[in-house]
C-alpha cells in the first residue's frame, strides 16, 4: 500500500478532514492533498507531522504486518523511507512490534543530515537512541548532546526532538521507541480488530 492511500484511509477512519488534518497536524491542506494522492512525496518531518496529527506512528501508517514470527526479514524486505530534500533514510526493523507499541527504527543521516523539529509523541513515550556509526548531535526539548560511536541516551519523546549528523561520513542510529505506557497500544489493539 502506498503510504498516500494509508494517510487518507486512517483520516477517513477517524472521520477527518483534509482540512482537520491540516490544522491538527500543522502541514498544509494542499501538501496532505498532494501526498494522498501520492503526487508528492513527503519529507520525514512532514510526515512525522500527519502522522501526530492522525494519532499514530509513522510506523503504524505504514500498515505492517503485526504477527510475530520466527521469520527473518532480511534487509532487502525491510522497508524504507527516503528523505527526498536531504537523503536522509528511515528503516523498520520492527515489524511485528509496532502495534504493541514498541518500534525499533534505523535511521542513516548523510554528512550534514538533520531530522530537525519532529513532533512530539503522545506524553509517557520514552525512546532510546543508539549510535551504531559516526557522530550526531542530539536536541531533546531544550537540552542538547553529541553522541559518538557506541554512546546511547534515553530520553522522554513528548517533546520536540533533533537530531543530525555532525561528522563527515554517514552516522547511522538505530531509535527503540516505546509507547507501551501510554494506552496507544491498547487502542492500536482495539482498531486492528474493529477493521478485521
């Protein structure tokens, strides 16, 4: 499924309109319009964005299959988003693990790559990040950090939160977000099942 056809079946879900999305979310009504219709593809940020406004992860408009499974997804199956302004790459690497509020995501920031000003998430959502490769400097509200290779902080994501990579090679992160304590897997539970 292309992810316009997922933005606009769970704003219809949630009786949205384009309009609603808009001001909920802070993205322009034309934009969301054109990312729908999969005429325009959206940064990470501006996605981040509709998907705060409709409630949900990235991950979760991404319409993943959710049962676990001794499977190996290898990495020519995981999927991808690419930052179509800065080439910045965002990896699932947990499939399964998403509607039980729990997502594990790779992020790869080319040298000078910024995944500045992403949304808040729902108050109770602590995420871990963990520097696999390079050096990113980090903006969690209003305090700030470098991280090098090896290093992890662990931080409350209810606020708004940057990060971008400060060295001169690719920097790869891998994220581990968890929002098991904020009632969303329980209600992503209860939505799986009201569409079965």
């Amino acid at each position: 499924m292309q992810i316009g056809e997922s933005i606009r079946r769970r704003r219809q879900m949630l009786k949205m309109t384009q309009a609603d999305l808009a001001d909920r979310s802070g993205v322009s009504k034309a934009m969301i319009c054109d990312v729908e219709a999969d005429k325009k593809n959206p940064t990470i940020r501006i996605l981040g964005q509709i998907a705060s406004g409709l409630d949900c992860s990235i991950s979760e408009l991404l319409d993943l299959d959710d049962t676990p499974r001794f499977i190996p997804e290898r990495r020519a199956q995981q999927l991808v988003l690419r930052d179509p302004e800065n080439g910045m790459e965002r990896r699932v690497l947990s499939t399964p693990m998403i509607r039980r509020g729990i997502e594990i995501i790779q992020y790869t920031y080319p040298p000078g790559a910024e995944c500045g000003g992403f949304p808040p998430h729902h108050h109770g959502t602590f995420e871990t990040a963990i520097v696999v490769k390079g050096r990113v400097r980090m903006e969690i509200g209003a305090e700030s950090t470098e991280l090098g290779e090896g290093d992890c902080v662990t931080y409350a994501a209810d606020v708004t939160h940057s990060a971008w990579n400060v060295g001169e090679d690719d920097a790869v992160v891998i994220y581990v977000v968890d929002s098991t304590r904020t009632g969303r897997s329980k209600r992503m539970e209860a939505e799986t099942q009201a569409e079965e």
